[in-house]
C-alpha cells in the first residue's frame, strides 16, 4: 500500500473547499477533468505573494520587483524540472492550453504555406482544433484528421497515411478530456519523426495531472498544458518547447517585455522565453503554480496515478451495475475518466442537474468535442473525472445518486 493511501484523510484536509456543502449535502466533487481543486499550500503561496512581494517582474530596480521576479523565476524552474525540459528558457508561460495552442498556432504563420498539411485527431478538445483551422484559413493549408474506432483508440494506419513531406504539423492529444482515453503518443511522435518533417505538438492538458511528463523522451517540440487541471490556480499555463523549434517561431502577441530594441522603424525581439511573454503576467497565479508542482512531487505521481487507476476500476464496476448504463471507450487504455449515458434517462444535463441536487459534481454535455459526440451519435456524455483527494465512498454517492436519477427520467 503506497504511502498515499495510508493518508486518504490527511490528503482531503489538504483541500478546504471539500469541507463545503451543497445545499444539505456534503459536496462530492467529480469534475477534475474541468478543473481541479487547490490544496492550502497553493491557496497559501497565492495569497503570501500579493500581502508581500506583490510587484511588476523583470522591470523593476526595488527590492518587491526584483523578490517577484526570482520567485516566478524559480517557478519557472520547477516546471522545467517537472516536464524534464533541458532548459527554463524552454518553458513559455501562458493562460492556459487554449492560449498556448493559439500562440502556436499563430506563431507558425510565417512557416506555413498553401497546401502544407496540419494532423490533428477526431479525439481533440475544440482548443485543438480551432486555432488550426484558423491557421489553415490565413495560410490555404490543409486539416488531416486521424479517425477512431468504436472504442475510440486513434486509427494511426491513418496517421501512416497523412504523413508525408507537406506534413508541416502534427497535434495530438495525450489524453482524451471527453472519453479519458490514453493516446500512443509516443507511436505518434515515433512516426511524425520517420515519416515527415513536422513539428510535434503534443496538448497535454489532460495528462500532466496523472503522469510523470518527460518532454526529452517524448521527444516532441511542443508541450502544451494547463496550470488549473494540476491543482494551480486558474490563467495559469505552460508551452514547453524545445530550443530550436521555439527560436524559429515568430512571437504571438506584441509589447511589453518582449522586445529587445522598439523604434518606429524596426524592433528586434527579446531572447527566449520572455519574446512569447509580452504584458504582465500572472505572476502570483505562475508562483502558485510552482506550489502545485511542490505539491504533487510530495505526493508521487505514481501514487496519484495508482489511486486514480483504482477509482476508475472500482467506478466502472459499480456503474455497469446499473441498468442501460453505457460507457464510452469501455475497452481504451484510459485515466480516471468514466465517460456514459443512461439509455431512455433523458439527456445527459438532465441527470447532471439531479446529481447536482445531491452534491454530486460532474460535467455534461459534449465537453468541448463535438467530432467525438457526432461520431458517437450522441448530444453528449455524464461525465465523471478523479483526482488524488476522491475516494470509493465518493463513487458509491455517485452510484447512488445515478439509480435515482434513472427511476426520475425513465
Ligand atoms: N478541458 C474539460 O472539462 P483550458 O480551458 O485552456 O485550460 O484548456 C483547454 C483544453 C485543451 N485540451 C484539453 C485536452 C482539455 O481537456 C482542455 C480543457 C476542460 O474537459 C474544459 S473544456
């Protein structure tokens, strides 16, 4: 038994917030997939930044500047260390995976011509998707999208298929947010590197909450991922990239701190990572999220992971009990994600809001994929999403609550 386990109730008291009812009912959160909840030594660190070093990073001579700025720098360190970059200046701070995919996608402009061919899956997140398409409007570059089976596993002999010298982007998923599916990255990247000369995005929004991450042996160039998933604050994100494929990206947005020299004539841009960081940034919002990362170390990943795994076997389990449950991607290799619907029970935000009437937070509804849903045949999903702090009791309320819920929609 993992050291984890042993200290279920010591982790719960980590996070305040799971104290907090809902109407009469004790709140059972169930939508980590959205966003996860803060332990007191993220709230801390947030709260300790803005009562005494809050001030402007990287501008300032005065003492606050200059304690703000080394420790956002030093967060920006324990990221490196925590996706195995080679480098800080490899680690680009950003809102969130829906801005950093868009500065990507932005970036590569210049890079991209009419023609080229973007890769993406039919497993993608709408932020995956988009800021492509947007790219392929201002560019006349062509979308490939790799399919899935019924299970929802990527059909990579597609991928085979697509990759090619105009291959000028391949951008995958790690992990499924709607279905929890696992993608084969690794095969991915494996065959964008054989077979093309594209750059390698991986959205890691749904993985770096589960998995150690180690972008040297993904060996992709960008990663991508939110802070607000891992216990950070919200408007908190990262783009790793490696050295060279970064250099070779035209900035996103344009101002402050990113510059080197500005003239009305010509302006030359700031060294990594700070010409992809134009404005203020979050500072306390990035300090935290250093926190977060301090956080689950302490855990182990493989802890969070185990337990996760164990939630996800015992969930499935105890919702095939139910009568026309349906879980989708059932046989995929998948995190704790439980993605269903309860056949002739209304819609899904019809049992997600009797749920809610219980304390029971989960997500309905398309979950930000509507390819997935569509090739499903469904409107949308209840979704039931874990993190280190739930436990079996949790899953068992959930039981409980669906069988309810079905007697109410039949
Ligand atoms: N998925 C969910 O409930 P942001 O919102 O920028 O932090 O992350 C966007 C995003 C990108 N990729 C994947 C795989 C994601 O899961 C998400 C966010 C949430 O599933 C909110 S829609």
């Amino acid at each position: 038994m993992g050291e984890f386990e042993m200290n279920e109730d010591h982790i719960r008291e980590q996070f305040p917030i799971l104290r907090e009812k809902v109407g009469n009912w004790p709140l059972v959160y169930l939508d980590n997939a959205a966003t996860s909840q803060k332990p007191v030594s993220v709230l801390d660190t947030y709260r300790s930044y803005y009562t005494a070093i809050n001030a402007n990073v990287h501008r300032g001579i005065h003492t606050l500047s200059q304690e703000a700025t080394e420790e956002m720098e030093k967060a920006r360190g324990k990221v490196q260390r925590f996706v195995n970059a080679k480098q800080a200046h490899e680690i680009v701070f950003t809102k969130g995976t829906t801005e950093g995919i868009n500065l990507l996608a932005y970036a590569f402009s210049s890079q991209v011509k009419k023609g080229d061919e973007i890769v993406i899956s039919y497993l993608e997140h709408h932020s995956n998707i988009v800021p492509w398409q947007l790219l392929c409007e201002r560019t006349g570059a062509v979308l490939k999208i790799i399919p899935i089976d019924e299970n929802g596993i990527l059909q990579l002999d597609f991928l085979d298929k697509y990759l090619g010298e105009k291959t000028r982007i391949v951008s995958v998923n790690h992990v499924s947010n709607a279905l929890g599916v696992i993608n084969p990255i690794r095969e991915v990247i494996r065959k964008a590197r054989e077979k093309s000369p594209a750059y390698v995005v991986v959205d890691g929004a749904q993985s770096v909450p589960h998995f150690d991450i180690d972008v040297q042996a993904l060996d992709c160039d960008f990663f991508v991922f939110s802070g607000h998933k891992m216990y950070a604050p919200m408007g908190t994100g990262v783009v790793y990239g490696k050295e060279q494929a970064l250099r070779g990206l035209s900035p996103f947005h344009g101002g402050g701190e990113m510059i080197s020299t500005c003239s009305f004539e010509k302006t030359t841009y700031a060294d990594l990572p700070f010409k992809f960081e134009a404005g203020t940034p979050n500072v306390g919002g990035n300090i935290a999220l250093g926190a977060a990362i301090d956080f689950m170390e302490k855990i182990g990943k493989k802890n969070i992971q185990k337990h996760e795994k164990s939630l996800l076997i015992y969930a499935e389990k105890k919702l095939l009990e139910i009568e026309n449950l349906v879980i989708y991607a059932e046989k995929a290799p998948r995190v704790g994600v439980v993605s269903f619907n309860i056949e002739n029970a209304g819609i899904s935000s019809d049992v997600g809001m009797i749920l809610d009437k219980m304390g029971i937070a989960v997500r309905t509804g398309h979950h930000c994929t509507q390819p997935i849903m569509r090739f499903f045949g469904i409107a949308g999903t209840v979704r039931a999403s874990f993190a280190l702090y739930n436990t079996k009791e949790e899953v068992d309320i959930l039981v409980e609550g669906l069988k309810k819920a079905r007697k109410m929609l039949s």
